[in-house]
C-alpha cells in the first residue's frame, strides 16, 4: 500500500503569526488555493484513490481543490486532525487547530464521507493526547487504513500530525522535517 501524507496549503492562519494562529476556522489563503489546485499536476488524483482529510478547513478546501476532477472516495478522520510536534500542554494548543464539528463539515462539505468509529476524538482531536495514546491510535488507524484495500492513500493533515506518524512508523523526526505548503512525503507498507 502507498500511503502519501500531502500537508495542506497555505491557509490564512500562517499571514501573520503568531497573531493568526489564533483565528478560528481559517480558510485557504490566495496563494494557499493556488497550491492546492497544483498538487494536481504532481499527484493526479483517480477515481480508486482514496483521501482521508483531516477535520479542518484548510485542510478540507485542499482536498477540495486537488481532486475535484475526481470522484474518489473522500473521508474526513479525526486521526489525521492537528497534532502538535513535539507534545506539548494543551494550553499551548491554537485556535486555528481547533476541529470542525461533524454537522459544520456535512454542511459546507456534503461530498465528503465522515469516519465516525473514533468519535470520541470528533471532539478532542488528537493534538495533545499523550504518546502513548497516540501511538495506540496511530497503530488501529494504520491497520484501518490497511484493511481498505486501496493502492493509494492520500492523507491531507499538518505538519505536526505527518511528523508524528513519521515517527510512529520508526523514522527519526524533529520540528526540520516538517513539510512546508502542500509538500508531501510518501511511505510503502
């Protein structure tokens, strides 16, 4: 199985930090849209692909962007939510992570399919949850996504959530290895 982690585009909530990391709900930015719509050129999406999109907007709008020649199957999971990189306190957490709520995403995102078995995290997310958790969840997430039986895998998520999944499947990851706008980095299970 291929599994490619895509970070999403640039959203508004990088325009002006740390100002901005406090908005809540941020969109896409100009230039954000525009990579999006350029991931098609890199990764063309098809129809037996699949993508799992973290429960955010700008995460949600890149999915958008990218693949929407395609009729892929589209699921929105809280296991690719935000997640911060190294763990830090909850009260270090921003606005600008916080979760859609699942009726938010059916209303502005009714193409897209909702993963509810981890409902507990629709709530919470993932972003401050200990190690340990995390490398529970991350390990019934990867065999979830196992069991699909997809040849490719998209996951559209954060820095911090692709680095922590980096690390779970063994690789040796700090804060520099984060992606950037719309970059990506591909594994083979």
């Amino acid at each position: 199985m291929e599994l490619y982690f895509i970070r999403h585009a640039q959203g508004e909530h990088v325009l002006d930090p740390p100002d901005s990391l406090q908005i809540l709900d941020p969109a896409l930015s100009d230039a954000g849209i525009q990579q999006a719509r350029k991931l098609k050129e890199l990764f063309p999406v098809f129809d037996d692909d699949l993508l799992i999109i973290s429960p955010l907007r700008r995460t949600l709008q890149t999915a958008e962007y990218w693949s929407i020649d395609s009729a892929c199957k589209k699921v929105v999971h809280p296991l690719v939510g935000p997640r911060m990189f190294p763990l830090l306190p909850s009260y270090k957490a921003y606005n600008c992570d916080t979760v859609l709520t699942k009726e938010r995403i059916i209303k502005d995102f009714p193409l897209y399919e909702i993963e509810d078995s981890n409902s507990l995290y629709w709530g919470s997310g993932i972003n401050t949850v200990p190690e340990v958790e995390f490398a529970m969840l991350a390990h019934q997430f990867i065999n979830w996504c196992n069991g699909l039986n997809t040849k490719r895998t998209f996951f559209v998520s954060h820095d911090g959530t692709i680095t922590a999944y980096r690390q779970f499947l063994g690789e040796i990851v700090t804060r520099d290895n984060f992606l950037g706008d719309a970059g990506y980095y591909k594994v083979i299970l």
